[in-house]
C-alpha cells in the first residue's frame, strides 16, 4: 500500500534481479520482501561491525516499537521487524496498512504516538539508560503532535481551528516557512500541548511494555538470534505458539492465472443475394 505503478515496476525489477543474483528459476516472497526493503531502507551494510551490546540494545529499542503495535488496535499491523543496519539506520519495525489510506482519525494519530514511544520506552525498561537511537522517533513524534494540534484541529483545549499559514513549493510538495498567525500565549499553549501529548504516549507505551515485559524479552532474544521476525513468526513468539518455519522458504510466488476463456465458434456467413432491379 503506497507504491505508485513505477515503485511497483522497480519492485518487481529489483526482486527479479535479486533472484537472478541467486541463480533461482523464480521469484520467491524472499526477494520480494528484500525488494521493498532495498528501496525503503536501502541495501543491508553487512560490513557494519556492532557489539553484543549494541545488538542487544537495537534488539529491544525495536521490540518495544513492535509490541507497543502488536498490542493497540488502532495502529497497522507490524510486518517486519530487523536489526540489520540499512543505511544510516541500526534497525527498522514495518508497520504495514492493510489498504492505501487517505484519512487518519485521532485514534491512529494517538496510537501511532504511543509505537513512535515504544523504542525509547523499551531502553529506559530494561537498561535503565537511552540511546541516540530514538532521536528520529522523538523527530517524528513532535511532528505528527504539530501536526495534530495546528493542521487537523484535533487538541481538546485550543478547540477545531488550524494555526498558522504553510508557504510550500507547489511543484516540490516541501514547506519552507510558516507565517504565523497567532500570539505568544497561543504558541506556549501549543508547546504544552505537544509535550501532554507525547507524555501521554510515552506512559501509555511504558504500561503496555511493563504489562508484557516477559513477551518483550521474549521477542528480543529471538531477534538477537535470528536478526529478523515477520509478522507472522511475531504473532507465535507473543502469542505462545509453536514457532513456524524459517521466513523465504515456501512455493515461487506465482502469479495468478487469468480465467480460461474459450471463444464461441464463429458460424458461417451466407452471402446475401444481390438486389434485383425492376
């Protein structure tokens, strides 16, 4: 959900020459499931060196966005999780909707404020410290909180109203400035909401992470293990089942076929006669 017809087409290039790479006959799930990742992330840095503290750190920062997901109904299921280093990222958590969307509610706005939380949450849980690792979480968190209270109307106490004038370049889709059209108090009002906001998050995700801490250790150890869960092997590790089969293994992903079609027979034309002249 969210690929364009060229993310697409680069999808499936992009996986087609991942499987050639291997000498496969066919496309599996595997290299379609690496494809997304390479354009998203970027290739994996192998070559990146990291301690056992480090890993385990990276492995439970990931964790905590996972579960604090896995557990709120209002956030989009959690498709992969990784502590391969892609680009300039130690690890990622994909969270993927079931269908493209065009309209958030508060609901999704506020639930995807608690999983932005659940790495740092996840840190100061089990090793009383944080990292630099959350500081595009808390970028991100500050963002969608702005952009709650001054583009959505979505704060309780500053009421349905919009705050200041975007100037974007058209073309580019960026915004370069804002022109404000409010006061001071208004904008100290707007700090403390986005700091309610994102305290709200932050106890949410740490009561979500302290109530299933034993889960949370859970899915860690395994990911220092194998470095990588899918959305299904998350649902087993959490939910106490037996764990499945190793991820990319399974039957080419096929295509499917078109329905049969069996034109009709086309019947035998019969010449008309000629008209007759009187």
């Amino acid at each position: 959900p969210g690929f364009s017809g060229a993310d697409l087409a680069n999808l499936i290039n992009e996986a087609a020459l991942l499987a050639a790479r291997f000498n496969k006959k066919a496309i599996f799930m595997s290299e379609f499931e690496e494809a997304v990742e390479r354009i998203i992330a970027g290739p994996e840095r192998k070559s990146r060196v990291i301690s056992a503290r480090e890993k385990e750190m990276t492995a439970y920062h990931e964790a905590g966005h996972a579960l604090a997901a896995w557990t709120l109904p209002h956030a989009d299921r959690v498709h992969k999780i990784s502590i391969v280093s892609r680009g300039v990222m130690g690890g990622h958590t994909s969270l993927l909707p079931d269908e493209d969307r065009y309209l958030w509610t508060k609901n999704q706005f506020l639930d995807m404020l608690v999983v932005t939380m659940g790495g740092r949450v996840a840190e100061q849980l089990i090793f009383d410290e944080v990292t630099t690792g959350a500081s595009n979480d808390l970028e991100r968190a500050t963002k969608i909180a702005l952009s709650m209270i001054k583009r959505y109307g979505m704060s309780e106490s500053l009421g349905p109203r919009t705050f200041g004038k975007r100037q974007e370049l058209v073309f580019l889709g960026r915004e370069i400035s804002e022109e404000r059209d409010y006061g001071d108090k208004v904008a100290e009002e707007i700090d403390e909401e986005v700091k309610d906001l994102i305290s709200m998050a932050y106890r949410r995700a740490e009561e979500i992470l302290v109530t299933h801490k034993p889960k949370l250790v859970r899915l860690s150890e395994y990911l220092i293990e194998h470095e990588t869960v899918t959305g299904s092997q998350l649902d087993a590790i959490i939910g106490d089942d037996d764990l499945g089969g190793e991820p990319g293994t399974g039957t080419p992903a096929v295509p499917p076929q078109p329905p049969s079609y069996t034109p009709t027979p086309r019947q035998p034309t019969v010449p008309r006669p000629a008209p007759t002249m009187s």
